[in-house]
C-alpha cells in the first residue's frame, strides 16, 4: 500500500477512485503535493480534468441504485466498516496528514483522524434514526414527507482540516443514498487517497464514492458546472463559493456554502480571565490558525485590556514553532509556499495601516532539512484603525490583532464589523449577559466560555460571506435529500 511506512518514504503517486478503480488521470497528466515542514515534494496526484469527472459520474449513476437497494441498515455498516478501518491505521493516517498539511502530529493525532471516525459513525448511525415527518389534517388528510436521496452528489473541500471536512460532507451523503463525486483539496489529497485505498474493504459497491484529484479550476469546476451532478456541498474560501453559485444557481442546483471567516472574541472584564487567556492562545493559533473557527480578532474590555495583552502576549512568545513530527512543537508549518506569503503580506499591511506588531510577524527559519519549510512565528498586532483591511479580510494564519472595546453595545459594534459571520466566542461569568450578546452576535455558531466543542447534531454554518445553509446532524441528512410531500385523503 503506498504510504505504507510514511515516516521513511517521499514520492508516492496519488490515484484517482473511479468506479472502485484506483487509476491515474484520463490525460495522464500529475501535479505535485508538497511537504510544508520542508518544502520539498511529497508526491504527485492525477491533474485531472473533465473527462475524469465524466467517468465519475457515470459510475455514480449506474451504481445508485444497488447502493440506494442496500438499505439504510447496509449503508450503516459499510460506513461504520470505514470508521473502523480508518481508526486502525489511526497513526498512518495521523502521519500522512501532518506531513501533508504542516500540523502537528499531535493535532492529527487527537483532532484530525478521530473527527474523521466520529463523522462516519455519527452519520452512520444517524441514518437509521432519521425519520420523516407527518402532518395530520384532522379528518381531512394525511400528509407525509418523503425524504429521497438527491442522486449524485458533489462535495468538494478545503485543505486545512483535509479528513475531517472530507468526511463531514462524504459520510452523510452517502449515508442517505446519494453517490458521490468527491474533490479534496489539490494541496492536501494525501489521507483522502488513503481513504480510497480502504473502500472496496469496507463493502463499498465500486461507483458508490469517486474521489477525483486535481485543481479546482478544472475538476472543481467541473464537478459544478456537470449537468447530473444535482448538489454541490463545498468548503472553502469565499470567492471560489461565489464563483460556484454563479455557475451552479442558474442550473438550480441544491448549495450548501461554508465559507471564510473572521471570527472576534470577546472577553469581558468579568470572565475568568485564566480560562479565557488559555482558550484564546488555542482559538488563535491552533492548526497554525488556519481554522475558519479561529477566533482572529480579539476585543478585551478597557478595564482588563492591558493586563489580558501583556498576558497572551506573554504566553505566545512562549508558544514553540517547530517540526510538525515533535510533541513538543505547538505550531507547525502553513499549508504552502504562497499561504505563507499571503499571511505575511497581511502584517506588512497591518503595519502600514497603523498596526503595532507586539510579537511575532516573521517567517521562522528551523535548521536542517526544515530549513526551507514554512513556518511563521504567532503574531499578536495592537494598535490598528477601524474598518482597516486587516480587520476586514480573512488572514487564515498564525496572526491576531488586539483591541480595547468599552461597553456590551461597542463590543457588538466591533464585533459584527465585518462581511463575515462565521463563529463567535464570549468570555463572561454573567448568564444574563451571555445570552444577550450571544443572540446579537452576527454569526452562526457562538461559544460561550469555551471554543471548537462540538457536537455533531448542532447546526453548523455561517451567515452573511460566510455562507449559505447549515451542515451537521439532521441539517446535513436534510440537505442531502429531497423532501416530498405526499397528501393522502382520508
Ligand atoms: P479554496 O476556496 O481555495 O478551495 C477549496 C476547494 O475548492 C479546493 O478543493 C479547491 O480545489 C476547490 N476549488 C477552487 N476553485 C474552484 C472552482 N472554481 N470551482 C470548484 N471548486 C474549486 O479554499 P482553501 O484555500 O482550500 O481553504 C481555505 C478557506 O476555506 C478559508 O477561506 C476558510 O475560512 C475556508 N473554510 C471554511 C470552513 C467552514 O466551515 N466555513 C471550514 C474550513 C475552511
């Protein structure tokens, strides 16, 4: 199996899924996958085109209906098989992501790989507890509601938590009977290509799931542009999710948007402040802040304000950039050569708009062979105008800027002054206040006192640039299926 030992080998070459085959592109033509600690390749993964999309979704369409005569109870077992082999070969996994991605091994360890169980089986067993709803016209009729899978599907996902957001979208799709056409990101395809590997064994009928690498100007594109491709489920960044609604919408296809975001954080002077500074080094920088949950503007009441920086502050210049592979590394290294310039160019900008760099704010040179890798040192910006382009634009990395607020209204104020309305989090021991402010915020998803505890049932998306529609729990078994009411007279 290639990545069998991932510690020791570099250059595998990546498969593309299609009708339970593991085949190069159509064309024959590869891209590289680089390694972020070190900058150097890792492997190569079918440059696929439309053609590979074309044989994809014929496969969908001819393996629906075996998949969709499996039954709730069948599909259950093949995606709790999955589950079960993923969670064997945990650490490979947990290897391949962390070299692929640039996060500590750690993380993938505890975060990445487990999540990408847990979405199986909870979407797994969730299905056999879906139920649909009736509506009873007193003596009149009776009205129930079919819910059908939509047919084939496509999902499409980002590169910062690349199993995890696979899975979240693939397991309920697959669950309710859809077929799939799957594109994970062209940055980091490696633990999806694992995936693949393990489907056949799982009792996947061949066709069920397609996994088709390559760019999203080709095979992104044309997954949302394929005429029997009937819903698009992507994650990603803001402007490729307008792009897909401006294709897809004309062709009323089913959307489902999770988009960017630029999350505050507001802690006010009545929170723990222990808990709070320990919650926000982790809602800052974990995954090297390449979460869209991060919290990447944090607003501290004026009666605490220098007493919380000096403290985070503080504790950041502590926080250890280094091999993704040792336990001891907090941060890792950013996803890619460009992300690493991007990210920097934003605090050259924060600069020039006025912005005080209080740590951090530069690349990390390690030594050796992580000595090309792309680290950057945890960042903590103070001092910046409103409505500057730093507080306003999704960085996506290790960087955070600080700001005073004075009262509940001018912390809602800050806080909802962006396009974007993804995720929120509060720091106060008032329950009164809590609730206030929580239902004010502009944002999806809202933590109180804590950040990044999820349960799989809730509700999970953004409002305003963030997105369009919710995933998770029922929203997600919803979404991939179409509702029919069927009245019956009685
Ligand atoms: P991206 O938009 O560049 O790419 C995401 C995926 O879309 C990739 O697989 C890419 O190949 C594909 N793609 C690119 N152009 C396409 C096109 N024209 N048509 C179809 N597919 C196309 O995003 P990224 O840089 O991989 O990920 C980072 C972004 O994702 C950040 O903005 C982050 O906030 C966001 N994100 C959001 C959530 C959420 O739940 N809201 C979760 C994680 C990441």
């Amino acid at each position: 199996m290639p990545f069998e030992n991932a510690r020791a080998r570099t250059m595998e070459d990546l498969l593309n899924l299609i009708n339970g085959e593991l085949r190069p592109a159509v064309k024959g033509h590869w891209m590289d996958v680089h390694r972020p600690a070190t900058g150097e390749v890792l492997a190569r993964l079918p440059k696929s085109t439309a053609d590979d999309v074309e044989l994809a979704c014929v496969a969908a369409e001819a393996a629906l209906p075996a998949w969709k005569a499996m039954g709730r109870e069948g599909r259950s077992q093949v995606l709790l098989e999955l589950a079960r082999l993923i969670e064997a070969d945990l650490e490979g996994f947990a290897q391949l992501e962390s070299m692929d991605n640039g996060k500590p091994l750690s993380l993938a360890r505890k975060v990445d790989i487990p999540r990408a169980v847990a979405n199986f089986r909870f979407f797994a067993t969730a299905i056999i507890h879906f139920s649909s709803e009736a509506h009873l016209m007193d003596d009149v009729a009776v009205n129930w509601t079919d819910r059908q899978p939509i047919g084939v599907v496509g999902c499409i996902s980002p590169w910062n938590l690349p199993l995890y957001l696979f899975t979240w979208k693939i397991a309920p799709a697959l669950a309710v009977g859809n077929c799939v056409v799957a594109k994970p990101s062209e940055i980091t395809p490696c633990t999806a290509f694992r995936l693949s590997q393990l489907c056949a064994q799982a009792g996947m009928p061949p066709g069920v799931l397609n996994i088709v690498h390559g760019s999203g100007a080709e095979v992104g594109a044309a997954i949302v542009a394929h005429p029997r491709i009937s819903a698009i489920s992507f994650t990603g960044g803001t402007r490729t999710g307008a792009e897909i609604a401006r294709v897809a919408a004309p062709m009323f296809k089913k959307l489902s948007l999770e988009l960017g975001g630029k999350n505050p954080v507001l802690v006010f002077a009545d929170c723990d402040l222990d808990e709070a500074l320990d919650t926000t080094l982790r809602s800052s920088f974990t995954n090297q802040g390449q979460i869209c949950l991060c919290g990447s503007r944090v607003l501290v009441q004026r009666a605490i304000y220098d007493q919380f920086r000096d403290r985070l502050v503080e504790r950041v210049k502590r926080l250890r950039v280094g091999d993704p592979s040792d336990p001891s590394s907090d941060l890792g290294a950013v996803v890619s050569h460009d992300h690493m310039e991007k990210v920097l160019s934003y605090v050259k900008l924060a600069q020039e708009e006025g912005g005080r760099v209080l740590c951090g704010g530069e690349r990390v040179r390690l030594d050796g062979a992580l000595s090309k890798g792309w680290y950057i040192a945890p960042t903590v910006i103070e001092g910046l105008p409103e409505q500057c382009r730093t507080d306003q634009e999704e960085i996506f990395g290790p960087v955070i800027s600080i700001a005073p607020f004075d009262e509940e209204a001018d912390a809602l104020t800050k806080a909802n002054n962006t396009p974007y309305g993804l995720a929120a989090v509060i720091w106060t021991r008032d329950v009164q206040r809590a609730h206030r402010v929580a239902r004010s915020l502009q944002a999806g998803i809202v933590w109180v006192n804590c950040w990044m505890v999820r349960d799989l049932r809730t509700p999970f998306g953004g409002v305003k640039q963030s997105g369009v529609g919710r995933e998770g729990g029922v929203e997600a078994l919803r979404f991939f299926t179409e509702a029919k009411n069927v009245c019956i007279k009685l």
